[in-house]
C-alpha cells in the first residue's frame, strides 16, 4: 500500500510537495511555480492524457472566471441538457455532482489517483446517458496560441490541441466581481485554507493584484480568452448581458450547445 502511495505521488508532483506539512509544502510548491490557489491541479487540464480521462468530444467546459456566475452557468448548462426530461433536471442533490470541476483538489494529499477514484464513484451523476451533453467547471484561462519557451504552463487548457471540446467563457464587471469576491472570502472554511498553508483575510489591494498575477480577474481572464473567440468550439458569455435580457442570451447559448429548447 505504501508502495502504491508513493507511486501515486510521483505521478503527481505537485501533490507530493503540499502532502508537506503546512506551510512548507505549500511554500515550496508555489517556489516551484505550481498553480495558484494550490487547491486547483494542473495536470488534469494541461496534460493531454489526463484531460482526456474526462474530456471526450461534445463535451462542454464551462470555463467562467471565478466569482462570475459559475454556479449560475452550471445549472442552466444543466437545466437547457435536460429540459425535454423533468426527472433528470432535478435528479440531484448539489450541482457540483453533475457537473463537476475535475481540478478540485479536496485536500493536500488530494493527489491525480485519489481524483480520478473520486469521478469514478460519481460516474452515474455527471455521465448520465440521457444527457444532451457533459459538462464540466473549467474556471481557467488557455495557452497562448504561440507561447515561447519562457512561457509557464500552469493550469492553462490547450484549447488549440482540443477543438472537439466546446468552451463556455464567462466574465463579469471587474468591480462587480471583486465585490463578490470580498464577500466570499468570509464564508470559505478557515480549516480548509489552513490545511493548505493559507492565512485567511487578503487585503482588497493584495486580492486585487493576486487576480491580475494569475489572470483571475475577469479583464485578464477575457484579454487570455480573446485569440480564440473566434472559433466555433468557444462561446463568450457576460454575466451583466445574461442578467439583463436572459431569454435572448439562452436561446444563443442553446443554439451553440445544438440543443432545443421551448419558446416560454
């Protein structure tokens, strides 16, 4: 068992650095340059095998920058999937089970193994066959269309090597999201953060430029989305434009997920 522990990690370095006691696992992780918040793992949006664990073709990536409607966009993702069966929209119990975020890492010692196990015990819920598409919670930004070599990987999705996987961008106002943002941070499990080594509590100023370092805020997040709007597989959705006239934008949004939906 110990054999097949360690064997786990070294298939995911990145877990094997904040299975350190805290905060030295969590220091030397973001030393190294992993993905911050050290809750999100990289490897299974940017190594082709292990997006392909739980990409396949049609499936839908809601890639929604945080604090800009994702738990909005994931239920109407799977209420316009499910709207010709009433049973099906309403067969679950937190929306994250149906459409699940595959980078979230639940713990330090979270590594790719435990995750994977992890979609596979849910596999009826987001994998249901009755389903018009699966969709996941992808809140990241792409690869450059041409990074250099200096260029750090990351978290980013290879949405170029991935065209048969559509993208669902979502932004939102920066001021309105960093409000947000202020307002949530009160309600994250302060035992969660500390497992990972982080204090709780960021200075608006600190929050701010810690957005723009890891293009979270939404300006960044639309400006790394941008090269590749133009591409059928990619759909830009503001929460501003959604909130103020929802029926048009959820007729364009289900026209772009091939799906029909009823007049009222």
């Amino acid at each position: 068992a110990k054999a097949a522990s360690l064997a786990a990690f070294a298939g995911d370095p990145d877990a094997a650095l904040l299975a350190l006691p805290a905060p030295l696992g969590v220091a030397a992780y973001m030393a190294l340059g992993g993905m911050m918040p050290p809750f999100l793992a990289a490897r299974p949006l940017v190594h082709k095998r292990d997006f392909r664990r739980w990409a396949r073709p049609g499936d839908v990536a809601l890639a929604a920058c945080i604090k800009c409607g994702n738990t909005w966009t994931m239920n109407i993702l799977h209420q316009l999937r499910t709207a010709h069966n009433a049973s099906l929209a309403e067969g679950f119990d937190d929306i994250a089970h149906v459409v699940p975020w595959p980078s979230l890492r639940l713990s330090p010692r979270h590594n790719l193994s435990d995750m994977m196990a992890l979609w596979d015990q849910r596999h009826d819920w987001w994998d249901h066959p009755g389903y018009a598409f699966r969709a996941f919670k992808v809140p990241s930004v792409p690869l450059p269309p041409r990074p250099d070599r200096s260029f750090v990987l990351g978290g980013r999705l290879e949405v170029r090597f991935e065209p048969d996987v559509r993208y669902l961008v979502v932004v939102r106002d920066p001021v309105d999201q960093l409000e947000s943002m202020l307002h949530f941070v009160d309600t994250i499990n302060p035992d969660f953060m500390r497992a990972f080594g982080m204090p709780g509590g960021p200075s608006v100023a600190a929050m701010k430029r810690r957005f723009a370092a890891n293009g979270r805020d939404s300006a960044s997040f639309l400006q790394a989305w941008l090269p590749y709007l133009v591409s059928p597989n990619v759909f830009l959705l503001h929460y501003q434009d959604l909130k103020d006239d929802p029926a048009l934008w959820l007729r364009e949004l289900a026209q772009f997920l091939d799906v029909e939906v009823r007049a009222d």
